[in-house]
C-alpha cells in the first residue's frame, strides 16, 4: 500500500480557503483518479495549516493515477484554494 500526503506548510501572507479545498479540490483529485477514500486535515497547532492523505493499492497504481488525463486540471486547480506551495510526501505503508 502507498500513501501519498499533500502538506502545506504555513507561512506569512499564506491563503487557504479549506472550504473550497475540502468540497471541490479533495473530491477533483479523487474522481480523477479513481479513489474513494482520503483524509483531510486542518492545521491547529504546527507546521501546516493542511494536509491530505490519498492511498494507492501500488506504485504502479499511483504512477497511473500521476498519469490520467485529469492530473493536470488537479494541479491547475490548486491556485484556486491557495498561493502555498504544497509539499508531498510518498510513502510505502508498513504496518
């Protein structure tokens, strides 16, 4: 199992509309890229004022998932929630 975790780090003049991320950009990725299930977090207290996690059933399947046509379009929306620059992270879950 893979999982890859999207952070975005806080910062001075950094915007974050987490409605809009939650309602439209979460749910863009996921239909794109055939997913049903992900995790979102708010940042409280921290390095982050967000992050997701999105589980991939292999590498393969991620590196296709990284290749749909739709991918694109997820990566464009992006400045439509935010002006950080996110942070990813994969990660081959072990136990």
């Amino acid at each position: 199992m893979i999982k890859v975790s999207v952070f975005y780090p806080s910062g001075e003049g950094s915007t974050f509309d987490h409605e809009y991320y939650r309602n439209s950009h979460v749910p863009l990725a996921m239909k794109t890229w055939g997913l049903t299930d992900s995790e979102i977090e708010k940042g409280i207290n921290g390095p982050y004022v967000a992050a997701v996690h999105f589980r991939f059933d292999s590498l393969d399947a991620l590196n296709a998932a990284m290749a749909a046509p739709g991918t694109g379009d997820v990566m464009a929306d992006v400045a439509n929630y935010t002006n950080i620059t996110p942070v990813m992270q994969t990660s081959e879950i072990v136990s």
